[in-house]
C-alpha cells in the first residue's frame, strides 16, 4: 500500500563540493526515512548554479524554478564559483534569488555545538553552545542584490530596505521558535541585533520588534547593537537563545556563529517562507577541495534533518521528527569521542569517512 505521506523534494546539487555533499545525503534520508517509516520522500534533481549559468546563460533555468515552486521542500548543496561571474563582477548566486522569487524571509542559522568537535573558544562551557541565529533573508543590503549602481566610476550605491509586512513575519517567526525552544529546556528569549542608534531603518525594525514581542508575553525580548553582539558571540555564545537580525549582519554573524561550533563544515542552514523552504549548508562551493573527497558532509546531513523538521511540523507528521532526531543523533555518535576529526579542522577524515559514521549511526 502506497505510504500516504509522500513529499516531493527538488535537489540541486549545485556546484564545488555540492554534489559531493548532496549524494550520501540522499542515502541517509533513504535510510532515515526507511528506517522510522510513516512518510516517504521522492527526489527529483535539476540543474542550477554557475557551472549552469556558464553552459547554458541561465543560472536558475525556468524548469527548475518551476520545479522548486510545486515542490514540497528543496534540498541544496552549495552554488557559485568565484571564477565564473556575471558582467558585472558579482558572482552566481541563484540561492540568493530563490529567497526573493519564493519569499523565503526567514533564514534560520543554528550554532549548536556538537561534542567531540573542537571549539576555539577555552571555556568549559563550549559544549553548552546552542542558539539560532534568524537572518531576514530577502530585503535588508540584500534588496540591492543586482540593483546597484556605478556612476561615471567615481561612486557606487546600493540601498537597504525594511519593510513592516516582512519584518512583522520574521519577528513573528522568531518568537514562535523561541516557543518550541523553551518547551525543550530553552531559555525562551529573542535578541533584536540592529545598529538603532545610528540609522532610522534600523530604530524602525527594532521598533516593530518590540511591537511583536508584546504579543508574547511568556518570551523575553532583548534588544543588541551588531557590534556589541559580535563580540559577545566570542565571550560568551551559550548566553544567547534566539536572535533575529538584518540579512546583511545576519550574513556576517552566521559565519562567526559557524566558527564557535567547529567551522561551516558543522552549520547547516534553511531559508523558510510561507509556502516555501530552501534546506542548505552555511558552506560555499569550496572549489580548492572540490573532487577529492575532503569536504565534511555534516552541515548538509544537518540542514537535510531540518527539512524533516519542517515537513513534519507543516503537515502534521512525527514520523519525521523521528527520522530528523535519528539524524541528530547519528552526527552527534559519530563525533562524540573525537577520534574522527574532519580534514577542514586538520584531521584525516574525508567525506566518506564521515558519511559512513553516520550512515551506520541510523
């Protein structure tokens, strides 16, 4: 008898290491999946990315931005090459467009340290490390995204946007996570990061934050400069809970966020509308690596868990919140004694290595 939750999820491998990550990733959803049951899911993959956009013109060819339209979640490895670049100089990111064409507004950065894995922070509180980091992922800097302009070479513009109806579903967005968090033993708290003191837009976004956090009570608002932020992210990362900020800072804060848990190889990622999601790791396309098999698949074994979180929350579920904890747990099993360490942190394990820890963990 046909399983009768079915999800549909587009892949795009993309480019780099992409597809070297993407591939045990499908084996260990199969498994995960096979192995809890209750849902099924179905890969369609399609083309996307630079290596597309230098064969073909486009870098989001209609057909796959067709597909990932009608698809119940897209799945994504990595996508760009710094030596192929469009006219202007930028480089090919149709990740980036798929947050605007979708209306993915939430991009949802977890920093959850993994044991076994090593901090560069000294505390005996590393291990404690838990948060997540909420960049608003379609307007922000971002909105110039190519939309800027050189005059005469002498000088360049670009914009940032805040809009109320966008900020109003991020912050919205961010409080009821922080929900599901303190039911799990979380704090229950949501840090604005903005710069209110120096531009209007930002007093703006902070003020219709504080606008939202009245309608839920039971969570603590805070509010934090990016700079300020940036330096307690250092000194004491397991102080934080939720934040929320711009798409720009969010940009730079995912990435030191990443460092504090082990580096991008162990930041997975997911771009979430409301009709839309896009699963991803935090990594690039790593070219320098690309084809020897050194990448660590982790982050994308994480965002693909993600996924099943959202499937299962969206369409009622369990089975796959089981099969996205079954995940959890594998990664963390497969670290838990320090013995593999992965190439981008000076060890020896590859990503076969990795992938068969994990895989035999589900």
């Amino acid at each position: 008898m046909a399983n009768p939750h079915s999800f549909n999820v587009v892949v795009l491998p993309g480019d780099g290491i992409g597809p070297e990550v993407m591939e045990p990733c499908l084996d260990l959803l199969r498994a995960a999946s096979d192995r809890v049951g209750g849902f099924s899911l179905t890969f369609e993959t399609y083309s996307a990315g630079a290596e597309t956009y230098r064969d073909t013109g486009a870098a989001l060819p209609d057909a796959t931005l067709e597909a990932a339209r009608n698809a119940d979640a897209i799945l994504l490895g990595a996508m760009g090459l710094p030596h192929i670049r469009y006219p202007d100089g930028t480089e090919i990111a149709p990740q980036i467009d798929l947050r605007g064409l979708l209306g993915l507004y939430a991009g949802v950065r977890p920093a959850r340290k993994v044991k076994g894995i090593a901090s560069p922070l000294a505390s005996p509180q590393a291990d404690t490390v838990d948060f997540v980091l909420i960049r608003e992922s379609t307007e922000g800097l971002f909105a110039s995204h190519h939309k800027g302009e050189v005059e005469d070479d002498a000088i360049a513009r670009e914009t940032m946007v805040i809009t109320r109806p966008t900020s109003e579903r991020l912050f919205d967005f961010s409080f009821k996570l922080a929900e599901r968090r303190k039911t799990a033993g979380a704090p229950g708290m949501v840090t604005c990061v903005d710069k209110a003191n120096v531009f209007a837009a930002f007093a703006f976004f902070r003020r219709i934050f504080d606008e939202t956090a009245r309608r839920y009570p039971d969570i603590d608002a805070e509010h934090a400069y990016v700079d300020a932020t940036a330096l307690n992210m250092v000194r004491h990362p397991w102080d934080f809970d939720v934040m929320v900020t711009e798409n720009m800072f969010g940009d730079i804060l995912s990435d030191l966020a990443a460092g504090l848990i082990g580096g991008l190889g162990m930041a997975p990622s997911a771009d979430i509308g409301d009709d839309h999601a896009v699963f991803q790791p935090c990594h690039g396309t790593a070219p320098d690596i690309a084809g020897h098999s050194l990448a660590n698949p982790s982050a994308m074994f994480l965002s693909a868990a993600m996924m099943l979180d959202w499937l299962g929350e969206r369409h009622f579920v369990e089975a796959c919140g089981g099969a996205a904890q079954m995940i959890h747990d594998a990664v963390d099993t497969a670290f838990a004694d320090g013995s593999m360490v992965p190439c981008e942190m000076g060890g020896r394990a590859g990503t076969k290595d990795i992938a068969d820890a994990v895989l035999n963990g589900v």
